[in-house]
C-alpha cells in the first residue's frame, strides 16, 4: 500500500512533466470551441465521469458567469438514462448518433 507521501510525491513528479505552453493551448482550443458556438463534450469512465460532469458544470456555468459568450457543454457521462436506452432497444452507435 502506497503511503501518503508517496502518493504526493507521484502527483507533484507527474505534474512537473505538464508544459505550461501545451495547457495554453489546451485553453485555447477550448476558447475556439466556444467563440465559434460550437459545443464542448466531455465524458469519463468510472471516478473520471465525476470529473467530466464537474468540468462540464464549471464550464458552463461557474467560470464563465461573467462573460459574454455563453458555452454549450455536454457531459455524456451525466446521460446514462438516455446512452442505455437507445443502447438497449438499438445499438451504441445509433445511441451515440441520436444524442450528438
């Protein structure tokens, strides 16, 4: 079992690799995503959709209260009702399609 300084130490190495110019342009391929009306989907698998819904809240909501430009964002992980259903009564595929 990992202990907690470990773990730190694993999360501080890992986050020293991140380049600060590759999550400038991450945000920039956001703002785009935004300025030109389009919508930003997110999604995760497990404890990740958590992180993908409260991405999606903050994104379209939180952050940018304040703006102008009100962002479309879509969390599929948040849609299990709807992903299972056309996943039951047709396919995957036709489930994804329909709700995109």
């Amino acid at each position: 079992m990992i202990n907690f300084k470990d773990y730190v130490d694993a999360h501080d190495s890992a986050l020293r690799t991140v380049k600060p110019e590759d999550i400038s342009a991450f945000a920039e391929s956001i703002r785009k995503v935004f300025n030109r009306g389009g919508i930003l989907w997110t999604a995760g698998n497990g404890g990740s959709a958590s992180n993908a819904s409260h991405a999606q809240c903050d994104l379209s909501k939180g952050v940018f209260s304040k703006q102008v430009i009100k962002p479309r964002v879509i969390c599929l992980s948040d849609m299990t009702e709807t992903a299972t259903a056309w996943a039951n009564d047709e396919s995957y595929e036709q489930g994804l399609a329909n709700m995109c």
